[in-house]
C-alpha cells in the first residue's frame, strides 16, 4: 500500500508535469508555491521524486506523510 505524501516547492509548477512526477496532484498556490500531492509507494519512490525537483532547481520547502483520510 502506498503512503500519501505532500511535497511542496518555492515556484510554480504547471499542471502538465503530473506525469513525469509519477502522476501526483500539482496544484499551483496563491503564495507563489507548488504543493504535488499523492501516492507514493516506496521510499525509493519517494527518493526519485525528490531527485527530479533538485534537477529541475526547485527549492523545497516541505516533505511530509499524510493521513489518507486527509485531502490532497
């Protein structure tokens, strides 16, 4: 089973990354943040993510699990 996780970034993402970010959900925010949202389903998973925001130079800003009751 795959945890959720939030991963949020300094700079605006647009939706249309979804696919090579293993299809989470990319929401731009107001502040000028891009929070990516989902299923992850491994640690080595999550690594890879991780691994494409430094090489797209996205600065981030939070890294977090989430309950799956919690929306994303």
């Amino acid at each position: 089973m795959a945890d959720i996780y939030q991963i949020r970034v300094q700079g605006h993402l647009d939706p249309n990354w979804a696919d090579w970010f293993d299809g989470l959900t990319i929401t731009p925010e107001a502040d000028g943040a891009t929070l990516l949202a989902g299923p992850v389903i491994d640690q080595s998973a999550l690594h890879g993510l991780l691994k494409k925001i430094r090489d797209l130079g996205l600065p981030l800003l939070l890294v977090q699990r989430v309950e799956e009751q919690e929306t994303y």
